[in-house]
C-alpha cells in the first residue's frame, strides 16, 4: 500500500506558533523572576532588621561594660581607703579601750584627708564603728538615714543602688567594711563619689537620632526607679518602665515593637545595681534597611527586564527549529517500526538456541549430581578420620540428622532425636549464646564472605559427662540455601576440645602461680632492702659522727678502721642497690627519667668518681672528650651509673701503672628503626688489664656470673655490674659491645641514640644558697623527728644536738600529730614504717587536715623500691631520703628550710 505524501505546513501557521512560544515564554519568565524576587527580598528584609537590632545591642552593651567599669572603680577605691592597715588597727584599739573617741577621730581625719585628696572622684567619707555610730566625716556629709542602711552589714563593698542629691547634685553611696585578719567587722566606710563621670557615659549615645535617649534605672523595693532624671519618674512612658523592670530580672533583649513608636532595647549592669534603658526612634534605626531594600529592588527589575529581552532574542531562532524537529520525529517513528520487525525476527532465532542450550545443562546438571555423590562419600570418610560428628537440619521438612559421632559426643543414645532432647544436653549457661549465633546464621544476620555466601558460626560449649565432670565441644555451623538464596536448613560438625581446655585451665594456674611468686619475691626484696638499710643508716650514721670528732678526738689507727667500716657499708649498700634496680628492670618496672644531659660534664664527673683508685694504684687515665657535644636525651642519674660501673671495673682488672683511656665521639650506626637518623654516640672504656678469654665474653653480661673462681679470691665482686649496664643502656635503646684479649686488656663500648634537643629546652638550676643552721627560735624546737628505731633514734639525736639543733621526739605518726599544734616545728623528719600509725598516713592528715602546708616534711625512710619515692611525695612530703642517708647530706637539705 503506497502511502500519501505529507501535507507542507504553511508558513503563516508557523510564525502563528512562533509568537505563542514566544510570548508564553515572555510572560512565564516575567511571573517567575518576580516571585523569586519577592522571595528573596523578604528574608533579608527581615535579616537587615535583625542585624541593625543587634547593632542596637551592642551599643547598649557597650556603655553596660564602661559603667560596670565605673562601678568596680568606685568599689576598688572604697575598699582600698578601707583595707588601709591603719585604720584597722586604730579601730581595734578603740574597741579594746586602748584608745579615745578624740584620739581615733583626729589620726582617722589625717588618713582619710590624704584618701580625699588623692582620689578627685571621692567627695566625702564618713566611718562609722562597729556599733554603726560615726566616727568622722570628712568632705561631704552623707545623710543620717543613708548611714543607717542596712547593706553596710555585708563582708563585702557594696555600690547603694539610689543616686543620693546632696546640694542638687548627684552622688553614688560605696559602703566598705573595715574588717580585721580573723574576717570580724570593726567599722564601716561610706565612700560619696560625684557622678558627672556616670552622667556623662549615660548622656554619651549619639548615632541613634536626635530622639534616642539612654537611662539608668534600678528595682527599689520591687519598684522601678529611673537615676539622674532631674523631672523623675513622671515623665517616663510605660514602655521605659516595663524594659526596666525585666532588665532589673538580669535580662537583656528588645521590646516587641509597636506601629510608629521607638525601639526600645534593655541590659542589666553585670554584678549590679543598676540597669540601663536605650529608646531609638523606630524610623532611624530602620533607615539602612530601606535604603538597602530599594536599592536591591530596583536592580533586581532592572535583570528581570533585561533576562526577559535576551531570552525573547534566544527563543526566536529556535521556534523555527521546533517545526523541523517535528517531521524529524515522523521519520523516526518510521524507523522505528522497521527496527522492532527486524528485532523479532532475531529474538525467535534466539529462543530456538536457548531450548538447545537447556538441554545441555540438564545433561550437565545429571553429571554434577554423580560427582556430588562421589564428595559426599569422600567427606563422609574426613569426619570419620577427624573424629567429627555430623548433623543437618531441613528447614522444608524439619528433619534432623545425626550421625553415630554426634550421639557419642553428647552421650546420648542412638535413635529417635528432638531439640528438646539435645537441649537439655547443653549446660544452662552455654545455651542462650549457642541459640543466638545458629539463629543469626538461619536468619542470614551472620557475616558472610566476598562472594555473598554465609560465613560457618561458631560456638562452644558445655554438656555433661556420666562422671559428672563438664565436656567441652567446638561446634561450627552454616545456612544452606538455594539458587535464589533463600535458606533451606543447616549442617554443621562437632568435636571433643576437652583435654586443650583442660590443658589451658592448668596454663592459666601455672601463670598465676609465676605472678603470685614474681610478687612474692618483689615483697621480700623489699623487706630485705628496708631490713637492711635500717642497720645500714645506723652504722654509717654512727662512723659519720666518730669521724668528725663529735665526741672527742681519735687516732689515725681508729680513723683508718671507720673508713673500712664506711667503705663495707656503701659496697653493701651499692650491691642492694644493684639488686633493686635488676629486679626492677626484669619486672619492667624502672622507668627513665630523660633530660637533655651534658655528654663532657656527666663525662667528668664520672671519671672524678674513680680517680682516687686510679692514683692509688698508679694508673694512667687518658681521656678524649670533645667540648662541642650538644646535650643528648638521657637518663643521666642511670648512664652516670654505667660509666662509673665500667670505669670501677678498668681500675679493679688494670694492674698497678696501667693505663686506662676513655673515649667520646659521634658513631654512624645502622638504625633500622628509625629512631636515631644522627647515628649514635659511642663511649668507650679501654684498660690494660687481664683481659677476657673468647669463649667466656658471652657470659661477662649475665647476673651473678664471673668468668672463673681463682678471679673470685683475687678481685672482689659479685658479677651484677655488667648485667645492670646493659640493662641500662638497653632501655635507653643503646647497644653495648666488648672486645678483649687475654694479658693485654678490653674494650667496653656504649653505643646510646643520638637524640638532642635544642638548648632552650634545657634547664639550668641555679645552685641554691644554704641558710645558718642557727636562724630559727630558741623559744621551741626547731625540728620534730618522728622515728620507732632506738638506734636511728640515737644516731640523729647525737649528730643534729652535737651541730646545735633542737629536736623533739615522736615515736609514731599519732604522736606526731598531737604536738603538732602546740611545737610548731619548723621541719619534720618522718619515718614511714612506724606502729600505730605510719609516716603516709601522718603526713597526709597532716596536710589535709591540719592545713599545714608550709611545714617541709623530710621522708627518711628505708624503702627503696621503685615508687617508693613517688609514694612518699604524692602524700605530702617536701622532699625523700633514702637511708642510710649520709649526715651531712641530711644537714644540708635542713639548712634549706631553717
């Protein structure tokens, strides 16, 4: 069939449809642009007006802060008239009857003379005694009725709320309380301040128009007041009134505006008495806002036009292709039509070659089943060898399956099975959780893998054995689910875990037993320490004192004798030290306190430590220290233990006239970590002496270990030095390293991170000066030593009265506190561990509930351990001393405080 040609559209018709478009377009943009514009403008309207109220507020907040300012200047001067020391003391002597009427007023009138005339503000004062009677009147009398206000009853300075007119001229009323050290009121100054400066910070508000107007006002007995209005109150319209009363509740805000009226804006003075009112005439404060409404206006009609003109020269060319895109459109749809009978010819092919293609996978899905039964069985057998029980659970027909491992593993007989019946196998509180995880995994809530499939569950629990005892088992679990991915039951194994708990209840014992004897043994040391330090500090305290001759003088034989007794006793108290700080470190409880550190200065002061034995034995130290070392973060109380330990050991092995060299330079090490990019800084400590055989270097490192016994009888030590080093400077992050050959001497090498800090981090601490032991009163003791042992008791008492100190005597931290409030000492040596009631306890009832906080209390005590110190200054001590303390040393630290 042939069809008939289209008709030509006519081109009146279509300039016809080019003016519609045209003006339709016109008029919708029209609408559109002025409604948007109408839109816009309102919410800036309104955000102008919001922003011009806030304007509004700051203003008024401004003068808020110059009068609270003016206010807390009036204060400050009253309280300082009245502060003066002075007149406290002339008015308690007036209240004792030490001093006349006629006497007080004439030394009160020169003081408060001189507070006149240095303060121009101040127009008059008149102080009154305690019984509110006045004393004088200098300047400016204040009324009898203001004198007897009862705000003066107050602790503090308080600014009279009323403007006082004296003479037709305002004044502001500051009451100050005269009181005395124990806070008891002797008398009271009424301070007369002129208020022009407050007239003038209040008249002060142009930029708000001929009408605006700022007054101060306050609440007087529940009214409102209005201040420095020479016409009163009469005059003021309601709306004043109203804002000056909310603003008298401390708030601050507008009052909802009224046709034609004025703006009326209100803030308390913060800390009071007064408020303040601004009133602005409605029509100026909102002046910017229309002129910035017409003028946006205006500019937006000006785009709207020009927006309607440029679209209307935009749609022209195109309503002319509109009427092409039409017939363009006609043949397409012709097109289209021939397509789609083409697309089904193709679809018809396709479904023949898809009913072929199913019939493979039928051939292929037959196949799979074979195979599938061919893993079944294969699986079947792994359970069998894993001694694995085996369930599944259909969610279609609710069967379950068991298979005989199952019904082995809980103890139950073969045969007829409900969940109620496994249920009751499960112990109670292993259930709920066994539910929860396989109705997560059912309900598709459990995790599942990359591929979307769910992930097996797992669970343990507990069910009972015949002999009562629990059995463990490990189950594992998953949904099964079909095509689509609905689920269509579960299956899951289990398996005995029984022995590998047991196996981990009896690790867990054992790991409780090593924490019970690792805290046993941290116990005993500290006990030993402290058993051992306390007969430590008395020996050493008794040959301190024979060696300075306090009770008389001794030969050189007697002399040589107490340096043995004193050198046994700081060995044995280097060795319980060593001990200390090894357990420490193997209970990873020594912590370094790093500090910048001077390399040359920590060099030589080490070196200074052995240089009496180096000389004894004439050996020859030669050192190599460069000055230009920056200062390296350290530990420098520990690593200065480590040289002195290594250097100890260069002059004990070095033969007499020997040579011992100490060296010090930066060293490029491998860093792997990252931490020390500036390589490290080696310290070397080379000796001629006997040297170490290669096999036994290893073992040089080891506590408690020597390299042979015939070196135990002819060197003294108990081979803990070298194994404190490496500990040290292995927490410092360091390595040491040793090199040594037999008859010609070793290397000991100390390799710690270079890591600086810039100068201005390091402190400096100037040294402090020592005061006379003498300075304190003779009227009581100067120190309260508070102490159980008899010896220690003996030893301090001897020493410090032989220097000329005073002591008194507590046996324990009760007694301690109970001359406390009548000794006054002015130092406290506190014991710690003391019957009734111990050092930590008396030192913090001392500070916190005697208040004495400026007493310095010295904790002398015989513990050691790591924190002791910590624990002793937490409680209040001023500082902590470990005995056996040197003598001197402790008379030093109590020339500190005396």
């Amino acid at each position: 069939m042939n069809s008939s040609p289209t008709p030509a559209p006519e081109p009146q018709n279509i300039r016809r449809l080019q003016q519609a478009i045209l003006g339709y377009s016109a008029l919708t943009l029209l609408v559109v642009s002025s409604v948007v514009a109408v839109v816009s403008l309102l919410p800036l309207h309104r955000d102008l007006q919001t922003k011009q109220q806030d304007n509004l507020l700051d203003a008024l907040n401004s003068r808020v802060r110059t009068v609270a300012e003016y206010r807390d200047r009036a204060e400050q001067i009253a309280i300082q008239i009245a502060s003066r020391t002075t007149a406290r003391q002339q008015l308690e002597a007036y209240k004792r009857g030490e001093l006349e009427l006629t006497a007080l007023q004439q030394r009160s009138r020169n003081l408060l003379l001189d507070a006149l005339q240095s303060n121009p503000d101040v127009a008059g004062i008149t102080r009154l005694d305690d019984q509110h009677r006045p004393v004088i009147e200098i300047g400016k009398t204040i009324p009898t009725t203001v004198q007897t206000m009862p705000l003066h009853q107050s602790q503090q300075a308080i600014v009279w709320p009323l403007v006082m007119q004296i003479d037709n001229r305002d004044y502001i009323v500051v009451y100050a309380p005269i009181v005395n050290s124990r806070r008891n009121r002797l008398g009271t100054d009424i301070v007369l301040f002129e208020a022009n400066k407050l007239q003038q910070i209040v008249a002060d508000f142009e930029g708000w128009g001929k009408d605006g107007q700022l007054l101060l006002g306050t609440v007087w007995q529940n009214q409102p007041k209005f201040l420095l209005t020479r016409d009163g109150d009469t005059q003021v319209d309601s709306r004043l009134k109203t804002a000056l009363e909310l603003a008298g509740r401390n708030a601050i805000g507008l009052l909802p505006e009224q046709p034609r009226t004025s703006t009326v804006a209100y803030s308390a003075v913060t800390g009071g008495p007064w408020v303040l009112v601004a009133q602005v005439d409605s029509q100026v404060l909102y002046a910017p806002v229309r002129q910035q409404i017409s003028r946006i206006g205006g500019t937006a009609i000006v785009l709207i036009l020009l927006s309607t003109g440029g679209m209307l020269l935009l749609l022209r060319p195109l309503t002319g292709r509109i009427t092409l895109r039409a017939e363009e459109m006609a043949e397409i749809v012709r097109n289209q039509t021939t397509a789609l009978r083409q697309h089904r010819d193709d679809l018809e092919q396709r479904v023949e070659e898809r009913t072929a293609q199913l019939s493979q996978e039928v051939r292929d899905r037959q196949q799979a089943e074979a195979d599938l039964q061919a893993v079944t069985e294969r699986l079947t057998l792994a359970l069998k060898s894993g001694d694995l029980g085996y369930w599944q659970w259909s969610s279609v027909t609710n069967e379950l399956f068991w298979d005989d491992r199952l019904y082995d593993l809980h103890h139950l007989p073969k045969g007829d099975l409900n969940y109620s019946i496994f249920r009751a196998t499960v112990h109670p509180d292993d259930i709920l959780l066994m539910e929860e995880l396989v109705g997560q995994a059912f309900e598709g809530n459990h995790h599942e893998n990359a591929l979307g499939r769910s992930m097996p569950y797992e669970v343990l629990y507990r069910t009972a054995c015949p002999d009562g005892q629990p059995n463990y088992l490990k189950g594992y679990g998953t949904a099964i689910r079909d095509q689509d991915g609905a689920v269509t039951g579960m299956l899951g194994v289990c398996f005995n875990v029984t022995q590998l708990k047991r196996a981990e209840a009896q690790l867990e014992h054992s790991n409780q037993e090593l924490k019970r004897a690792s805290q046993i043994k941290d116990e005993f040391l500290a006990t030993m320490s402290h058993e051992l330090r306390t007969p430590l500090n008395v020996m050493l305290g008794m040959t301190e004192i024979l060696r300075e001759e306090i009770h008389g003088a001794i030969n050189t034989q007697q002399l040589n004798t107490l340096k043995r007794i004193e050198n046994s006793g700081f060995h044995l108290l280097e060795l319980i030290n060593t001990i200390l700080d090894l357990s420490n470190i193997a209970a990873g409880k020594m912590a370094l306190n790093l500090e910048p550190t001077d390399v040359q200065q920590l060099c030589y002061s080490s070196l200074q430590m052995v240089q009496q034995q180096a000389q004894i034995k004439a050996i020859q130290i030669q050192t190599t220290i460069p000055t230009n070392l920056p200062a390296i973060l350290m530990d420098r109380q520990r690593i200065r233990q480590v040289l002195i330990s290594l250097l100890n050991n260069a002059v004990k092995f070095t033969p007499e006239s020997g040579r011992i060299t100490f060296t010090v330079h930066p060293q490029s090490v491998a860093d792997t970590t990252g931490l020390c990019p500036q390589g490290y800084l080696q310290i070397t400590v080379s000796d001629t002496g006997i040297g170490v055989a290669p096999e036994d270097i290893d073992s040089l490192f080891n506590p408690f270990v020597q390299i042979d016994s015939a070196l135990n009888r002819r060197y003294e030590g108990t081979g803990l030095g070298l194994s404190l080093v490496k500990q040290i400077i292995k927490l410092h992050g360091g390595q040491v390293a040793v090199t040594s050959e037999v008859d010609v001497g070793s290397s000991f090498i100390v390799y710690l991170p270079w890591i600086t800090k810039t100068p201005s981090q390091s402190k400096v601490l100037a040294p402090v000066e020592p005061k006379l032991k003498n300075s304190h009163s003779a009227n009581v003791p100067a120190i309260l030593l508070v102490e159980d042992d008899e010896a220690n008791i003996m030893t301090l008492s001897n020493y410090l009265g032989a220097k000329g100190y005073r002591l008194a005597l507590a046996r324990n931290g009760q007694e301690a506190i109970a001359l406390l409030p009548a000794l006054q000492p002015k130092v406290i040596i506190m014991d710690i561990q003391m019957p009734v009631m111990d050092g930590l306890e008396a030192t913090k009832y001392i500070r916190q509930t005697l208040e004495m906080s400026d007493i310095p209390i010295i904790a002398l005590t015989a513990l050691a351990m790591q924190g002791d110190r910590e624990r002793c200054l937490n409680a209040g001590a001023t500082e902590y001393l470990s005995k056996p303390v040197k003598l001197k040393q402790l008379e030093s630290r109590l020339n500190l405080y005396l």
